[in-house]
C-alpha cells in the first residue's frame, strides 16, 4: 500500500534535493524566495488531492481484496478441517463398524461350530445307542441260533449214531 504522508516525504526531499543541487556548481543558481513557498503549497495541495482521489481509493481496494482473500482462505481452511474431521469420524466409524462384524461373525462362527459339535455328539450318541440294541439282538440271535445249532447237532449225531450203530440210541438230554 503507499502511504500518502511517505509520498510527500518522498517529493518534499526531491525539491530540498534540487535545491542543493543548485549550489553545487557553476550553472543555474537557485536562490530561494516567495516562489519556493508557492511550489511547496502546490506540492502539499497535490499531495492531498492525489491521497483523497487516488491513493485512498486504491488502499480501500487493496484492503478490500486482501480482507476477501483472507476471508476466502481462512473459509477454506475451515472447510478442508471440516472435510478432515468427517473423514477422521467416518474412518473411525468404518473401523468400529469391521470390528463389531468381525465380532460378530466370530460369534456366528462359535455358535455354528457349537451347534455341530452338539450335533455331532447327538448323532454319536445315537449311534452308540443304536449300536448297543443291534448287539443286543445279535446276542440274543446267536443265543437263538446256538440253541438250535445244539438241537440240530443232536438231531444230526442220532441219525448219524443210528445209521452206524443200525439201532435206536436214545439222546442224553441235559
């Protein structure tokens, strides 16, 4: 921005610059008089003038832009740590919301294996049972079948011991 009291500054020093110029060497002379003051009242309503239609117009638009431009930025930081927060709570909504599937298909998963150990067991159980009545009838067959085998071999001997004896024999029955 340019400072109105620094320009005057600046085209004050400009003419004490001349001024001292003019002593310097052997050409112009400038000697002060009522014309200096005259030159130093245009210089200062110049001053003035510009600062009012120029310089301050400019300032407020340099001012202007750089509060909208600071404002804008500031907006947009706002923004983008608005966007970082959602994104940090949905990452941390997202990685709560895996552990409790993975907990709970852990759970499915314990269940489902309880289940069929459960199943497992009945079926063995079962069987074991379904086993023990099969050998169960089985002994009692075999017990049927050992009783008529000794019938049959009785049976058979005495045909056998009557063929080869030719006569009657008569069974030991126990």
């Amino acid at each position: 921005m340019v400072d109105s009291v620094a320009f005057a500054f600046r085209e004050l020093l400009g003419g004490a610059c001349l001024l001292f110029l003019g002593f310097a060497g052997g050409a112009i002379q400038l000697v002060p008089d009522g014309t200096l003051v005259f030159h130093l009242f245009i210089i200062v309503t110049m001053v003035a003038v510009l600062n009012y239609t120029l310089l301050k117009p400019i300032n407020r638009i340099l001012a202007d832009r750089e509060r909208l431009t600071e404002g804008r930025l500031e907006e947009a930081e706002r923004v983008l740590a608005d966007a970082n927060d959602k994104f940090r709570i949905y990452e941390s909504t997202l990685r709560d919301a895996r552990s409790s599937g993975y907990l709970l298909l852990e759970r499915e998963r314990a269940k489902v294996h309880k289940e069929r150990e459960q199943k497992v067991k009945a079926t063995k159980d079962e069987v074991g049972q379904w086993v023990n009545v099969e050998k169960a009838k089985l002994a009692s067959e075999m017990a049927d079948v050992q009783v008529l085998l000794r019938q049959d071999a009785m049976k058979i001997s005495e045909e056998i011991g009557r063929r080869i004896l030719a006569r009657e024999i008569t069974p030991k029955r126990s």
